[in-house]
C-alpha cells in the first residue's frame, strides 16, 4: 500500500547529514519551505536514537542546518502512522473511508479541547499529516473533527 518514495539529491543531503548527526537512519526527509521546517521521517524504534540524550541530535541538527527540524515514526499502518504524525495521546480514533471515485479520505477524532494543539498554530500539524499521508498511503484528504461532531456524521 505504501507508495514508492523519490528523492531529490537535496533531500539525499539532508538524510545523509541527517544519520551523520544522530547515528541513525532516516527513510525519508520532507522540506517544508512554508513553515521553514525539515521533517523527518524515521524507522520504527528508532526515535530515542534519532532524538538523543535531552533532545541533543535535534538541537545539533537544528544548529547546523538553521532550521527547525521534526521527526515522525513510520508505521506500515495508516492509522498508527497517522497518530504518530499527529500526537496519539490526543487523538481518540482514526477512520479511513474510500470514496467512490476510489480516493483514500482519514478523518481523525479528537476532544473538542485538544483541537487546536492537534491542529497545530496555523494549521502546521494537520498540513504534516496530510503531505505525509499522501505520500505515504496515497490518503487524499485527512479532516480533524472534534469527538462531539461524530453524532452529525453519516
């Protein structure tokens, strides 16, 4: 299900420095010019690595490069990787709908308090997950509603 990946030779750079820095591999480097930061994505089990002691990889990188810098945990699920994207201590349920022209649709439920840190400032968060989604699952849109909307649902 998951999509082939292609890299650009900056991108290659960034992962090369990247596993340099930390002493652990990345699968994947998004650079989100919009919002001046670098994602990376990293393998399951290996984000206490990527990170380091105190957050000591991350702020190195971020120094070197003169960008803020995330990670996310891959996951082969859709619905795993999507929380890891998002928070999971936030979100209460994931739901993958295929529409009839075929299209993968992820709607995420989260407490109507918690909304806006899972969407992030300026919509930071939710733009993460859908670039990640898409590229990763082929997940065309990734809607966040709050728990109490589920009754207007159908």
């Amino acid at each position: 299900m998951t999509n082939s990946i292609k890299l650009t030779t900056e991108q290659m750079r960034f992962i090369s420095l990247f596993q340099n820095v930390t002493k652990s591999s990345a699968r994947d480097c998004l650079d989100d010019e919009k919002q001046d930061r670098l994602i990376f994505v990293v393998n399951e089990g290996k984000m206490g690595l990527a990170i380091g002691k105190g957050g000591s990889n991350i702020k190195s990188l971020q120094n070197i490069l003169k960008r803020n810098v995330e990670l996310i945990e891959y996951n082969e699920d859709p619905i795993k990787f999507l929380k890891n994207i998002l928070n999971a201590k936030l979100i209460s349920e994931v739901k993958l709908n295929t529409k009839s022209d075929g299209s993968l649709h992820a709607v995420v439920f989260v407490d109507p308090g918690k909304k806006g840190i899972v969407v992030g400032r300026e919509g930071r968060n939710a733009e993460k997950a859908r670039l990640l989604a898409k590229r990763y699952f082929n997940i065309s849109t990734v809607m966040i509603n709050s728990q109490e909307m589920t009754q207007l649902e159908v």
